[in-house]
C-alpha cells in the first residue's frame, strides 16, 4: 500500500489506514525505529518488560551476588577507622 508523508504542523506524518492497524493489533502508544531506509513501527513494551525473568536467570546461575560485596564499605569505615575529635 502506498502513501505521502505529509505535513502535520512543524512535523511531518504518514496516515495509517484503519484496515492496517487492525491488522497490525497496535494500539496507544508505539515505537518508532529507523533502520536502512525504513521506518519500523512497533508495540512500546512496558518499562522494565522482562526484567522479573532475567532476574529468574540470574538466580539460577548465580549472577545475581554483589560484583563488591568484598570491598570496605561506608558504614564499617565510620565505625571502625576512625573516631570524632
């Protein structure tokens, strides 16, 4: 199906028919990606998509441990290295 970008205020916009977007199941809101001469128009997923099974993997090879669980922290530097004068 061909179209014109058209003028729409400062920008410019392309007229999605009804019967693609239907057929698509997009809906609200979208992203928008440039590759090679192309524009790809795809569902936004939803902040931190997929992050609980990553953190499920994680556990599972046990990559989920402090990378600096060894190295001093604050607090014990505050208690034990120095005192208020």
């Amino acid at each position: 199906m061909r179209t014109r970008i058209v003028k729409i205020g400062n920008s410019q916009g392309v007229r999605i028919p009804k019967a693609l977007l239907d057929e698509s199941g997009l809906r609200g809101e979208v992203e928008i990606r440039a590759r090679r001469g192309s524009l790809i128009i795809s569902a936004a997923m939803p902040a931190r998509s997929g992050w609980d099974e990553a953190f499920r993997q994680m556990a599972e090879r046990g990559d989920d441990r402090l990378l600096d669980a060894d190295a001093p922290s604050a607090e014990s530097f505050d208690a034990e290295d120095w005192e208020w004068k």
